[in-house]
C-alpha cells in the first residue's frame, strides 16, 4: 500500500513544484543582475522567459532560455531552466541532455538537484527504470551536500524519492525541510504524504488541511485527500473482507437469477398450455395478440437464459477452484500428506476447469445431415415444395437433404444478419423412411406446417440459444469422458440444473410454436389431413426402427448382403398387435415438461377445433413415391449410408 501511496504522491509533488522551483525572490535577483552586468539583452531575454515559465507558456521559455544562453554561455542558469521547461514538455531525452551539459559546466547544487529529476523521470510514461533510480538519488543527495541549505535540492531529494517509492529518503528530505520551512505549504504536503505512508491517517489529513491552508492548490489537495480517504478505507475494510462480500453478493445473485428463470419456465409452460386450449376467432389471421405477447416474452427469458450461461462460467471456475483448492489446502494441513487423494482432487479440479474451457469455445460444425438431393432431377417434388410456399406464403426451401430415417423438419443456415434478411438457405431434412405408405395430401399437409415455422419466423435468430445448447452439451460430454461427472463437483452440478432450466424454457417455445405451425396446415389442407400426416409420421418411426432394429441383427447374424434396406423383409416378423400398440402409446403419450412437441391427441383436438372458413386443398390419394424419378436408387444409396453407419459406429460390416 505505502509504495503506492508514494507514487501517487510523485506525480502531485511535481505539480506543486511549479509554485515553488526557483522562486526565491533573492535568488531571482542575484542571477538577474549577475546577468544585467554582463549582457542586459540576455537579461531582458531572462524576464521574457522567466514571465512565460510563470504562465506555464514552458514552449516559449524553452526557445528563450535557449536565446539566453547562446548569448551568455556561461550563465549556465539558463539552461537548467530551460531543461526544465523541457522536461515539463515532456521532451526527456531534450531535458536530459541540457541537465547534463549543465553539470558538467558546473556542478552546483541546483544543477545537479535538476539532473536528478530529469533522470528520475520515466520516459514515455514507462516505469521507473531500477539503475535510473539509483542514479537519480546519488545525484540529489550529491545536491543535498554540496549545498546543504538549498531548498530546491530538498525539494527534488523529496521528489526523487517519491518516484524511487523509498520512504526513509522522504523522511530524510523531510527532515531537511522542516529545519528550512517549517510552515512552508509544500513541506506539509511533503509530511502529510509521509504520514500516509506510515498508515497515520489522522495525521495525514490534519497534515493536508494546513498545506491548504498555507497555499496548496486545489487539485493537488483533493488528489491527495482522495488517496488518504481510499487508503483509509482499505485499512477499514480489507481487500479480502470487500472480495468476500462482493463474491457472496454475486453468487447469492447467480443462484436467485437461476431460480426466477426456472420459476419462469414452469410459468410459462403452463401459460403456453392455457393458450393453446383457446381456440382463436381467425385463424387465418395469424398468432393472437395474447399469443405474439407470450411468443416475445419466450425471446426475452430465452436470451436472458444464454447470458446467464456465459456470465455463469467465471462463477463456475470460482467455485471449482474454491472447491478444489480449499479441499488440496486442508489435505496439505492436516499433519500428513494422503498423496493418492491429493493426486485425484488435482486432476478432477484441472480436467472440469479443461472441460469449462473447451465447452465455452466449441464451434458448430455445419455438415450436412444428409444426401443433397437435386431438385433439377425431381421436377414433381419441387412444384410440389413451391406450391406449398406459395400457399402459406413464404419463400420455398433452397436444398432438400434426404436420410435414411423417418425424419421430416427445416431449419435456416447463414448468420443472424442474413436471416433477418430473408437471404439464409433454407433447409428440408426429408427421411426416406416416412414416405413408404404416405399419401400425398398428407404429405403437403406436413410440409404446409414445416413452412409455417419459416412464416412465423421460428427458424430465425435462434443461434445464440443454439450456441448455448451446444455448449451446455459439450460440457456435460467433456465431464463424463474426464470421470468428473460427480455430484460434488460444482461443474457437474451447475450443468444438470441449468440444462433442466434451459430445456424449460426453449422447449415450452418450441411447444408454442409447434400449436402455430400446426394452424397452418389445417387452415391451408384440412385438420383432417394435418392428423393423417402427423400419424402417419409417428407410425412410420415406430415401424421403421423396428424394421431397422430387426434387419441389421438378422443380416449381422447370417452375414448376408443388405442391397435395399426398404424393400427387405426380415424372415421373425415383428407382432403386429406389439407394433399397432406401441404406435398408438406414441400417438397418446403425454409429453414432460422437457419435451419440444405437444402431446399428438392434443394436436389433432386443437387443430379440429379450429373455425377453418377457408377452402381448404382437395385430397390426393396419390403416393409421395410418385414424385420421385427413381424410387429405386433413392432407397439404394440411403441404404448405402446405413451400412457406412453401422461400420463406422459399430466397426461391422452388412
């Protein structure tokens, strides 16, 4: 605290030198008329610089020191001064070289006093240079004794031993000062920084009050009055004690934070289930007003919720090495050392504060989930992706990426800026798992819901929530691959809470935008279709894993050869009555609260309820097959990716 006491002192010091360098009245008048006697125009030249110096005008005193000096070459108080004005310029190397020509013309008190503060300057604003220091105070206590009654050297002794952070020197110069000036403003300034110093506040401050009274300017007093009210105030409250208080304020504030947001999931949810009960008067005319207002607020928490994940990481490492160091220090303290304990709670602290890191800088990779399918070679499939957009009124999807599931879903590529814009590449992941059976009304119905979350804008701006999604995956991922998946470990607790609290939150919007695209299909195809559809995907996942399932253990088993996994029966039929069950389970199992769907039954009720007024498209029995140029080929190279699969993921080979 003292040394930086002291340099706060140094740079207050050289301020109200300015009052007091050199402004001896007989000592101006001794070297003014020594000079008048050898050249008055030199003389005349001193009054104009000295003038200028009092008016802080240091450019113009430096050009007329150095006009004084050209004149009289031995009058070698011109150019002390006018290192000084240099030096107040700020031009070190400039006040170096005259300080140091001064003395070696003659090494008087003063010239020597002047050298030292120019060497004791840092440059450039750098920090003071150790050897700079050291010569600095060799050559004021030069000063000090060849004039021991020179005031201006006590005064640079004081300065100098500011800037070198060496109390003892202040003292010493102190000393000096109170047998010259006593009552002098700058010697209780100069006593006043001492007794802060040495931790006297009180004198401190009493100190301060009578250089004020005695002529201190005002800035140098307040700077220093602040400096003794913040040292006081340290004393008073220990960093230590502040770090506690703010840290528990923090964490009580992180943990009340995670707790409104959880309260405001639950809140939500059962706001989003109210809502969708109420059947809207139009609703061709989009989301209600109480629904926009409910769809803003889902925003607002859910980017509420990713800040609180980022700002929660400096917390998280805090707590781990709170709770990894206490636990290594009482272990160290106990009388004996239990290596292998040590050992472990070492690496467990350094594998979490790793799997923090590499969770907070994981990057999205953005492959491709599928086979880009070329829409130029499907004519049928892409009028009917166009006729679609045009009925919801939306711009149609760009790539089309077939697998080999039952998958059925868009989503948007390119960054916020380009979503917002209406220039991102809009994606349709479609499995060819869910097209055997499918009829075409149905699909359209499917798909007029898929554009439905384009027109209400679901699949914009959602990277930041998907960052965090990413992140908080990764992080639980990267703890049970280190072993540091325990329920002491802070990491490990902080991520299972916050994936519940975040799943809350982004899967109950999900769920409402869910009910709004769903209104889509049935105000465009019929609620009748929209339900064909849907069941129709849930059956086709069932039956279609199940086939899977089925296939691939039967040909592991016979190794035999998978050419077209559709169009292959399994020789142990699936029980059909199994099959029909556990599809209607699916059609009426009620979601948890950390589901991204409604349940199916609500769905189908929700949508049959709508007062639909429009004319909705007529049915078509035709298969989605028939929009497909070759059916056989598609199944063929999706089959292909299975096989890649199971030998990739399982090292076999059908």
């Amino acid at each position: 605290m003292r040394l930086a006491v002291l340099a706060i002192g140094f740079g207050i010091a050289v301020s109200v030198r300015a009052g007091v360098n050199e402004s001896f009245d007989a000592f101006n008048h001794k070297i003014h008329d020594e000079l008048r006697a050898a050249n008055p125009e030199a003389e005349s030249l001193l009054t104009d610089a000295d003038a200028a110096r009092a008016r802080n005008d240091y450019r113009a005193a430096s050009d007329l020191y150095a006009k004084v000096f050209a004149k009289a070459p031995t009058f070698v108080h011109a150019l002390r001064r006018e290192a000084d004005a240099e030096l107040r310029l700020g031009n070190r190397s400039s006040a170096f070289e005259l300080a140091s020509h001064a003395v070696q013309l003659v090494r008087s008190s003063d010239n020597l006093a002047m050298f030292a503060l120019v060497v004791a300057t840092p440059a450039n604003g750098s920090e003071p240079n150790a050897d700079d220091m050291k010569r600095a105070m060799g050559l004021v206590r030069e000063a000090v004794v060849v004039d021991h009654k020179n005031l201006f050297a006590h005064v640079a002794h004081a300065e100098v031993a500011l800037a070198a952070g060496s109390l003892n020197e202040l003292d010493e110069a102190i000393a000096y000062l109170k047998d010259l000036v006593p009552d002098d403003g700058l010697t209780m300034y100069f006593r006043s920084i001492s007794a802060l110093g040495h931790g006297d506040f009180a004198a401190a401050a009493s100190l301060l009050e009578a250089a004020r009274a005695a002529g201190v300017p005002e800035e140098q007093y307040r700077s220093l009055s602040a400096a003794i009210a913040k040292a006081s105030y340290d004393v008073e409250h220990p960093l230590w004690k502040r770090v506690a208080w703010w840290a528990g304020i923090a964490f009580g504030g992180w943990i009340a934070t995670g707790l409104v947001l959880f309260a405001s999931g639950l809140t939500l949810s059962a706001i989003t289930l109210k809502q969708s009960e109420r059947v809207p008067a139009d609703p061709s005319a989009g989301p209600t007003s109480s629904e926009s207002r409910l769809r803003s607020l889902y925003r607002f928490i859910l980017g509420v919720c990713c800040v609180y994940y980022y700002l929660s990481m400096p917390i998280l490492v805090a707590a781990v090495l709170l709770v990894g160091g206490g636990l290594l220090y009482e272990m160290l303290t106990i009388g004996h050392m239990p290596i292998k304990l040590i050992v472990i709670v070492f690496v467990l602290t350094v594998v979490t504060l790793w799997s923090i890191l590499k969770s907070v800088i994981v990057r999205a990779r953005d492959a491709d989930p599928g086979e880009r399918l070329d829409l130029e070679k499907e004519p049928a499939l892409r009028e009917v992706l166009l006729h679609v957009a045009e009925r919801v009124g939306t711009r149609p999807v760009d790539t089309v990426f077939l697998t080999p599931g039952t998958d059925m879903a868009v989503f948007e590529r390119g960054g916020l800026l380009r979503q917002l814009a209406g220039k991102s590449e809009r994606c349709l992941i479609l499995g060819a798992g869910v097209l055997e059976g499918m009829r075409l009304s149905a699909f359209q119905a499917v798909l007029a819901h898929e554009y439905g979350h384009f027109s209400n804008r679901d699949t914009a701006g959602g990277g930041f929530a998907l960052s965090v999604r990413r992140s908080v995956v990764a992080l639980a991922v990267n703890l049970a691959n280190a072993g540091a998946a325990n329920w002491y470990n802070p990491a490990w607790l902080f991520v299972n809470g916050f994936h519940r609290v975040f799943l809350r939150i982004s899967q109950g919007a999900s769920r409402l935008q869910e009910v709004l695209a769903d209104r889509w299909s049935a105000i465009l195809y019929g609620a009748a279709a929209f339900e064909e559809g849907l069941r129709h995907v849930i059956d086709r996942s069932v039956r279609f894993d199940n086939h899977v399932s089925a296939t691939i253990q039967e040909l592991v088993e016979s190794k035999r050869v998978l050419t077209n996994l559709y169009r292959y029966e399994p020789l142990a039929a699936a029980d059909g009555a199994a099959l029909d069950g556990a599809v209607q389970a699916a059609i009426e199992r009620q979601p948890s609260a950390y589901d991204s769907h409604p349940c199916p039954l609500d769905r189908f009720r929700w949508v049959h309820a709508l007062p639909v007024s429009a004319q909705v498209a007529k049915s078509n029995d035709a298969g989605v097959w028939t929009l497909f140029q070759d059916r056989d080929a598609v199944e063929q190279r999706m089959t292909a990716m299975v096989r890649a699969a199971v030998a990739h993921n399982h090292g076999i080979q059908i």
